[in-house]
C-alpha cells in the first residue's frame, strides 16, 4: 500500500509539454522561518497562498511543491474546469454550492490569466446504455431541483457535435469549461503576488510542532511557520493526517497526436467539446484546442498500474471512433492520483492549533479546490468563511487494511459492471 509523502509517476504526463506550462523555482535549501508554508502547488494551495497574501500582504508565504508545478495531477487531469454541482450531500447545499463554483471559476481562470473571452458550453454528460440514460434523467430532476442550467442533446446532436455515434442521448451543462490543465495551474502560479515564494522539487518528508510553531522538513531544506497548510491530497496521509478517511486512487488519461484537418472535421467541427460519463465508473472523452482526442478512464487502488491501462484506454477510444483508423491511436498516457473519502466529503479544517487542510477532491477538484483554498485561508484568519462541513459534509470513518482494500475492490468490481458499455 502506499503510504508515501509525495507522488512519483510511471509516466510523463502528455499536457505538461507545452512550453508555456514552466514556472522554473529553485527548491528549498538550508533552515528559513516564514508566516504560513502550504503543503502542495495545487489548486487548493495556490488558492490558500493568493488568499493569505491578499488578506495578509505583511506575511511570507511558501509554497512546497514536491515536483514542479504541474507535473502532478493538478497538471494530468482533462481540464474539466466545472461549476455544476453535480452531487452533494442535499439539494439544498447543491443550490448553495453552485453560486460559490460559479464565482471560483472566475476568479480561477482570472488569477491564472489564461484567455476567457470563449466560454466554452460543449461540456455535455452523455448515456451509452439504458441505464446510463435512466441516470441522466435522475440527473435532470437534480440540475431542474437545485436551479442549474441544462438541457437535452439526442443522439444526432451528439453525433454532429463529437463524430461519434456511440452515444444515445446527452444533457448540456452550459458554463463550464475546457483548459489544458497544466497551462491553467502554472498560469496561477506565475501570477502569485511577490510575498509568496514556490519551492518546486522539494517535497515535505514530515512535520513537527514546537510549542507553538512548525517544522517542516524536505530533503534539503527546514522551514518554520506558526501556520502549515495541507493541501497535497493525495499525499497528506503519506504525512500522517487522514488515514482513516481517505484512500489514493489512480486515474488514467491518454491522448492522440493531433488529428489531420479531414479527421478534425468530422469530430470537432463545431469547436472543442467534452463528455462526462453517465455512470460514475464510466469513460470520459474531450477534443483539446490543438486537435487531438483525450479520453480518461479506469481506477487503481493505491498503486499506478501498467501498459495493460493503455491498452484499455485504447479500445474505450476505438470504440467511440472506428472510423479514424489509425488516426486515433494513443500518442502518450498517463496516471494521476485523486484522493477519495466513503462520502465523498473533504478533510478540511484545523487539524490541529495552526495546522489546517483541505484534502479529499474525490476526483473533481479544479473549482471546488480552489473555492475550498480559499476558505481554508480564511479560517485560518479567524474570518467569517464558508461552513464546508454543513454544505459538502465531513469525510467518514474507513476500516484499516485489509478491509478497507476489499471492500474497495468489491464495490469497484460491481461498479464497473452496472457502468457497462459506459467504459
Ligand atoms: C487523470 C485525471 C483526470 C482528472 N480530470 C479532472 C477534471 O477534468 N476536472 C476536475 O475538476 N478534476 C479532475 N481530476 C481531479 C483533479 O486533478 C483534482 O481534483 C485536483 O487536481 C485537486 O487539486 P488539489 O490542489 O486539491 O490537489 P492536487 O491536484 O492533487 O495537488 C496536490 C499537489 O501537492 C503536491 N504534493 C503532494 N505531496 C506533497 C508533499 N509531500 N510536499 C509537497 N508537495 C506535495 C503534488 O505534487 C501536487 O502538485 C482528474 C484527476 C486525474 C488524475
């Protein structure tokens, strides 16, 4: 089982070769004292750090990032950039958590500088199979009762928009967004204001309280803060916090080379789309802006699995896009981690006296981690904030091992089977 401090990939993710995705800071060297050390240049800990400096511009703020900024999943996930709720603990925190995605999305892609003019709307969840569709109509009632934007796309409209004839019926989810990932989180931390410095190559190995400050240790370094912030996912029970809340899981994404002008045509000719899977164990698809197919799928417990997931990731694309041939051969792919909880909750709060996280995306955290960024910060100012336990619930209790990894395996495996041809 994993149970290390930092992420190290199999991999090389496919979206970090862009050369606009470099930030290039110097890792931690020799013992420095500072205001607040965030643990993790994600979107929760770039959202903590710009945050904090906001409120606090007298503060030094660090930044540890164990590789460089986005070369782990803050920069391998598809780009999803999403302000549709689409589950919470009730309808009533639903309709309050939406306003709050809505105004993360703009103050994400602001900070980030990234261009906005274009929203793009041809995010869309789509159903393979008769129970895909009988989920999307319980999605429906759920996006009607909870006063977010939708609507029906049949099976032709999905074909005109996408090229593949796979799907049987769809719903828009107008709002959201497509980015290329590792652009967007470099592009945030390029635009820190100047009292935050990132230490990229320097993962946090362990932390310890002394009296009321904190150590945290990397390889070549020490830093010391009244405050530590939590915010590498993941990785925050490789540090001793969230143990018996949390699990790792491995998601895959694969990418083809840019397609030729013909194929492009026929599967993006109205712009850049992306599809949501109807069933949550399903495959998710999207077109990148530079005309390549991406698709994302699979789970792995704890441990980054090997070329079978390409293989796998292979056939769900082929089966969507027969008539590319050859064209839609995957290029690169690639794993990340997320972190999941039994309820879907996150870790967030004070720990401890001046030790906070925020941690447990459950698998979509672009929006919500920088929403929960940032009121993490504000907790830890003493200001009013959001109350996330009451609108996103507080994460349960998970049996030890080896329970927890069959129970895991057990509801994966029945999962997997009632998402069919979703996959
Ligand atoms: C293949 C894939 C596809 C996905 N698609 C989407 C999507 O389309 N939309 C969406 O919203 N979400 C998606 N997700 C999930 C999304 O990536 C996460 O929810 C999001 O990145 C969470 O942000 P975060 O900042 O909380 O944590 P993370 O993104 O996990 O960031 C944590 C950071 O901490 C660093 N770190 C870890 N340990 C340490 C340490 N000890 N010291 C220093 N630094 C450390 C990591 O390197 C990382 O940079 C996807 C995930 C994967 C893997």
């Amino acid at each position: 089982m994993s149970s290390s401090p930092y992420p190290t990939y199999l991999q090389r993710c496919g979206w970090a070769t862009d050369s606009d995705a470099a930030t290039s800071c110097k890792p931690l060297q020799g013992e420095q004292h500072c205001d607040a050390i965030v643990i993790g240049a994600g979107y929760t800990g770039l959202a903590i750090a710009r945050r904090l400096a906001e409120q606090r511009p007298d503060y030094a703020i660090a930044v540890l990032e164990a590789d460089y900024v986005g070369a782990g999943s803050p920069g391998r996930n598809s780009g999803f950039v999403l302000e549709t709720v689409l589950s919470a603990p009730s309808k009533a925190c639903a309709k309050k958590i939406y306003p709050l995605y809505q105004q993360a999305h703009q103050q994400l892609m602001q900070h980030s500088h990234l261009p906005t003019e274009v929203k793009q709307e041809a995010v869309f969840k789509a159903a393979a199979t008769s129970r895909g569709e009988k989920a999307l109509k319980q999605l429906s009632y759920f996006m009607q009762a909870t006063g977010q934007p939708w609507h029906t796309l049949d099976a032709a409209r999905l074909k005109q928009i996408t090229g593949s004839d796979y799907y049987r019926s769809g719903i828009s989810l107008p709002g959201n967004r497509l980015v290329n990932p590792a652009q967007l989180v470099s592009g945030i931390a390029r635009h820190l204001p100047n009292s935050i410095t990132i230490y990229e190559k320097s993962p946090a190995l362990g932390l310890e309280q002394h009296h009321s400050s904190w150590k945290v240790r990397t390889s070549a370094g020490v830093l010391r803060a009244p405050r530590v912030f939590l915010a590498n996912n993941a990785f925050a029970k490789g540090l001793g916090f969230g143990q018996s809340r949390s699990v790792t899981i491995f998601t895959y994404a694969g990418i083809t080379a840019p397609l030729s002008e013909e194929a492009r045509i026929n599967t993006s000719s109205q712009g850049q789309w992306g599809i949501l899977p109807a069933h949550r164990l399903g495959t998710t698809f999207r077109s990148t802006e530079d005309g390549r197919l991406l698709v994302r799928g699979m789970y792995g417990y704890e441990q980054e699995g090997g070329a079978e997931v390409k293989d796998i990731l292979q056939r769900s694309l082929s089966k969507r896009f027969p008539a590319l041939g050859g064209a839609q051969q995957l290029e690169q792919w690639w794993g990340g981690t997320t972190s999941l909880t039994a309820n879907g909750a996150p870790l967030w709060g004070e720990l401890k006296p001046g030790l906070f996280s925020s941690v447990g995306c459950n698998g979509v955290g672009i929006v919500k981690g920088w929403l929960l960024g940032g009121a993490l910060a504000d907790l830890s100012l003493g200001q009013s904030t959001l109350d996330v336990p009451e609108l996103f619930g507080r994460p349960s209790w998970m049996p030890p091992e080896p329970l927890r990894q069959l129970g895991f395996m057990a509801v994966s495996s029945l999962e997997k089977k009632l998402a069919g041809g979703e996959q």
